[in-house]
C-alpha cells in the first residue's frame, strides 16, 4: 500500500444559530505531507460525534477551547 497523497475534511463552516445543518460544514480535499522525523501518519476509520460537541460549536464553547484546551 502507498503513501496517500491527498486527503478529506469536514471544516466548520459557520456557527450554527440554532440547529446544526448541512451549511454548518463544508468538505475540504487537502494533500498529505509525507510525515518528518519522529512522526506518523495515522488513517482514521471510525468516527465518533458526541452530543457535547453541539456546546463546543457555539460562541461560548470557542471561548472554553482557548482557555481550557
């Protein structure tokens, strides 16, 4: 198996104001760099979305990912 060269992302595309909806994010081709020295390339297969992250999307929640994390 190769190297992947090129990659996709689910970007945060606005705030929701209510409900969180297709508009919320936009998908995203980006290209992999080959990992340096000391790193590793990792394929996620599983994704996991909480019901926490609802509260992280909001304005408050960007406020506790700069203080907290």
């Amino acid at each position: 198996m190769g190297f992947p060269t090129s990659g996709t992302r689910i970007a945060l595309a606005e705030r929701p104001k209510e409900h969180v909806t297709p508009s919320t994010f936009r998908k995203e081709s980006t290209q992999v760099k080959q990992p340096g020295e000391k790193q590793v390339l990792v394929q996620v297969q599983y994704l996991s979305v909480d019901p926490a992250m609802r509260g992280w999307l909001s304005k408050f929640g960007l406020l506790l990912n700069i203080f907290f994390f």
